[in-house]
C-alpha cells in the first residue's frame, strides 16, 4: 500500500511538473501576443484619431469653392472691373461738365 502511495504521489508530482511545463511554455510563446495586441490596441487609437481628423478636414472643404466656382467667380470679377472702370469714366465727363457750369454760374453771378 505505501508502494502505492508512493507511486501516485510521484505520478502526480511528474504530472505537476508536465503542466508547470507547459504553463511556462505557454507563457513565454504568449508574451510576443501581448506585445503585438499592445501594439495593435495603440495603432488602432492612431487609426481612429487620424479618421477623426481626416473627417474633420472633409467637412471644411464641403464649405470651400470648387474649380468651376472659382472661375466663374474670376470671369463676374473681370467683367465688374470693366464696368467700374466705364463707371469711373462716365462719373469723370460727369464732373467736367458740372465743373463748367459751376465756373459759368460764378462768372455769371461775379458780372
């Protein structure tokens, strides 16, 4: 009886070893895979931080002209300064003649 106690206690430790065997086996090859789901955790919060920021530039550029907008907008520009500048001729022939018959009504007054 005691052979077989001893037997059982020495299988059992033999057993114990095998599995503290293991664990540690599992342990060491395990350590890499937290390592690389550390490494995966952290280029997931980047990857999440530059959507927000890509989102972010997306929206101000729906506010912005595009290429067309920004032609037309050149072409009514250049069509305002030619009218501005026909403006500002008329308005100086405008101020000639009032300057004439200003000079005529001083003159008129002055005899």
């Amino acid at each position: 009886m005691i052979l077989d106690l001893t037997a059982i206690a020495s299988f059992i430790a033999v057993a114990l070893s095998g599995l503290n065997l293991l664990a540690l086996i599992r342990n060491m090859l395990s350590s890499g895979e937290r390592k690389l789901d550390e490494r995966i955790t952290k280029v997931e919060g980047t990857l999440i931080e530059h959507d927000r920021r890509v989102q972010a530039v997306e929206g101000e550029l729906k506010h912005m002209p595009d290429k067309e907008t920004v032609q037309k907008l050149q072409l009514d520009m250049a069509e305002m300064k030619a009218q501005l500048t026909a403006m500002v001729k008329a308005t100086e022939a405008t101020e000639r003649a009032t300057r004439r018959v200003e000079d005529f009504l001083l003159k008129r007054g002055a005899d």
